[in-house]
C-alpha cells in the first residue's frame, strides 16, 4: 500500500467506527442525525472513495466539513434561542 492509500483506509476505518458508535448508542441520543450532517459525512465519504483524483477528493471533503460546521452553527444557535424563549417566559 502506498502512503495515501493508508490514510484512506485510518478514515474509513474511524469512520465506520464513529458510526457504529451511533448506531449502538442510538437509543439513548436525544436527537437523530439532521439531513444536512448526513449529506456532511456522504460527501466526506465519497472524497474517501474518490479520493485517488486529489482535487476531486479533497474538494468533496472539504465541502463535507464545511456542511458540518453549517450544521453546527445552525444547532448552536437554535439551541441559544430555545434557551432565550424559555428564560422569557418564566
């Protein structure tokens, strides 16, 4: 195996790792995984997968990370206004 081959395969595997996390804590997450974090980790998957044309990888991980943090800000901030709305009406 080549250099870049064995960097796939250690974020393929922590990928399936982290999801099988997921998948057997499952029960006790209180909220599902959000359309846009799902289409955040396909892309970052199919960089993996693409990834022997380097622009072409790259480019898909990195719109996969930037679609997390979008996904990310967007839930902090959600979560800053439930916490406003509730100490308003208190």
């Amino acid at each position: 195996m080549t250099s870049p081959q064995i960097y796939i395969l250690i974020g393929i595997i922590a990928l399936a790792g982290i999801m099988a996390v997921l998948v057997l804590t499952k029960k006790k997450m209180n909220k599902p995984l959000t359309p846009l974090s799902g289409l955040a980790f396909g892309f970052i998957i199919a960089g993996m997968i693409f990834g022997e044309n380097r622009l072409v990888g790259y480019g898909l991980m990195g719109f996969g990370v930037a679609l997390a943090v979008v996904d990310m800000v967007r839930k902090l901030k959600d979560k800053k206004d439930q916490k406003n709305y509730d100490q308003k009406n208190q």
